[in-house]
C-alpha cells in the first residue's frame, strides 16, 4: 500500500517560472489529502494527473498568501467537477470565514458539504481513522503556524502460513495477528505467537513543519520520523534574515532532521532568490546526508518494510 509524497510546489512568497508556491499531495493507502493550497496548485494537480474529486482533506498550515491562496479556486473547481463527497478542511481560526465570504458573495452553493475544523489545541490528534492518525503541532511562525504528522496505525502479525493448523478457529487467528500465544482450556501452551507469526510491518511516519524559525521543541515530537520536510527558506549566508522572518536555513533543517533521528529529509520553500539549490542542499547535507530537494513532481515514497526482529523458532 503507498505511503507517497508528491511536491507540487516549493517556492517561498511568490511563484517562479520553475517554482510554485507550497503545495504536497499526500496518498496513504490511496486516500488523499492535499498539504497547503498555494496558488497554482490546481495546475500543479492536472500536471500530477491527480484527481480532485479524491481529495479527502485539505490542511492549510497558516493564513500567509503562498500557503492557502490556491484554496478557494480548488474549492470551485471540485464544485464545476460536481463533487459529492464531503471535504474536510484543517486550518487556522479565520479560514472558514475568509472562504465562506467567498461563496457567499460569488453566491455559490457547493454541490458537496465542507466541514471546516479550526485548529487550536497542539499537539492534538486532529484526525484518526482505522489507517492512520493525525497530530498537529505548533510551528514558530511570524502568525499562528501549524505542523501536521501522519503516521500509520500499529499493524497487526502476519501469519506463516505454512505454520497454521488447517483447522484453526477464527478466533484464534484473531488472537495470533494481535500477538497473544495460544493456550489450551487447562491452561498449557498450544501455540507460542513468534513462532506462527512475522511481527507487523514498521508504522510509516511522515511530518510537515511548514514555516518555522529554528526550533528544538519540535524534536518530541517527529523523533524517528521516517520521512521529514522542514522549510529551509535561506541558506546560512542569510541566518540573520531567516530569524527576522521567522523562517529556517538548510544548515538547521539539517540539524533538526538529524536530532530527531529521521530517515530521510526533504527541504523545501526556498526563496525566489536561489536559482540554484546546490548550495542549500549541501549545506543541508553537511548535518543530515539523507537530504533531498522538494522539486515540482517530485514524489517520495515511503516502502513497506518489517520491523528488524525476526520470528524466533521454528526451524
Ligand atoms: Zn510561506
Ligand atoms: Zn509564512
């Protein structure tokens, strides 16, 4: 089942002609959620070959031009597209009204129901269902900014199948793929779990800290993150620019990456400045080796893998 990323853009403040302003497209198991709506991200999308009408949430960071301007054109265009499925909107206190004015004075009536949640208490779970949860967090932002991290639900065992008696109880696969050892009704050890079973697959993790001053309170909680972004605005040439702003150089994003142990970092929202993003990588690169660059198209997959203790016994 995927667990992907697609960059659908990467520019800080104002697009480029190589760059669009901040937009990912998430899949966990084909379910989509769309991460900040900056404009051009519905252009983006049809480059992508994605399907709107698939969407399942939109979460907007925070309420500065380049995250959320693309939104209320989105919304339309799910709406021409005739959408019926609800859409669930995540994003600061004033979204829900600066979008509702919209469609009160373009006198639209959407053809499918918008659930706004106002984001407020962090860190929060915001979002949970069978397959994955939600938790946002707070980022260091000039305005209120919000971090989200989706992480897979715990998993269950996976039998060997060569292992399992023919005529097994339902009830008690249930119990194996849960990790509980099989008993007799006098009590005796029938079946011992590791033996029957591989433990789950590894819960995949991804976190996005969108604009953010260089902040270690954010390391509680995207430790061991499997695949992290982190904004890197600036190159260390420009640290002093960066805390004006409030925003991060490579150099930290590197460092926050490599203190919270992630698999894999992505920086992203590179000033218009830069043509060239070499600098930013390496500099990224010097603190996390596993540095890569968020680039239009780019997509980033997080595979399936087990956990390293293998089943004991057996033969
Ligand atoms: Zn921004
Ligand atoms: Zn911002």
């Amino acid at each position: 089942l995927p667990f992907e990323v697609k960059i659908l853009g990467s520019s800080s403040a104002t697009p480029t002609t190589e760059r669009n302003q901040s937009s990912q497209l998430l899949n966990i198991h084909e379910q989509f959620y769309l991460l900040d709506c900056g404009e051009g991200t519905q252009l983006q999308l049809l480059k992508a070959k994605a399907k709107i009408n698939k969407i399942r949430h939109i979460y907007i960071s925070h309420l500065h031009g380049d995250h959320y301007l693309g939104l209320f054109g989105l919304i339309s265009s799910m709406h021409l597209g005739g959408r019926n499925a609800p859409l669930t909107i995540f994003g600061p206190r004033g979204l829900a009204e600066i979008i509702t004015l919209q469609l009160r004075y373009s006198e639209t009536i959407l053809t499918y129901p918008v659930n706004f949640y106002e984001l407020d208490e962090t860190p929060s779970v915001i979002f949970e269902d069978d397959k994955i949860t939600v938790t946002v967090i707070a980022m260091n932002h000039r305005i209120k900014c919000y971090g989200f991290i989706f992480k897979e639900k715990e998993k269950k065992r996976k039998l060997i199948k060569e292992k399992i008696p023919a005529e097994m109880r339902l009830q008690d696969i249930v119990k194996l793929k849960n990790g509980e050892d099989l008993y007799s009704d006098s009590g005796e050890l029938v079946i011992k779990n590791a033996e029957v079973t591989y433990p789950p697959r590894h819960c995949r993790s991804y976190a996005y800290c969108a604009d953010t001053l260089y902040d270690e309170r954010i390391l509680q909680f995207i430790s061991d993150v499997d695949l992290l972004y982190h904004e890197s605005t600036f190159s260390s040439e420009l640290q002093d620019r960066a805390i004006k702003t409030h925003h991060s150089t490579a150099r930290e994003a590197g460092i926050i990456a490599r203190k919270a142990n992630a698999g894999m970092l992505i920086i992203g929202h590179f000033s218009t400045r830069y043509r060239d993003l070499r600098p930013l990588l390496a500099e990224a690169r010097n603190e996390f080796p596993n540095t890569m660059l968020a680039f239009e198209g780019e997509l980033f997959s997080i595979e399936e893998k087990f956990l390293t203790n293998v089943p004991s016994g057996g033969n």
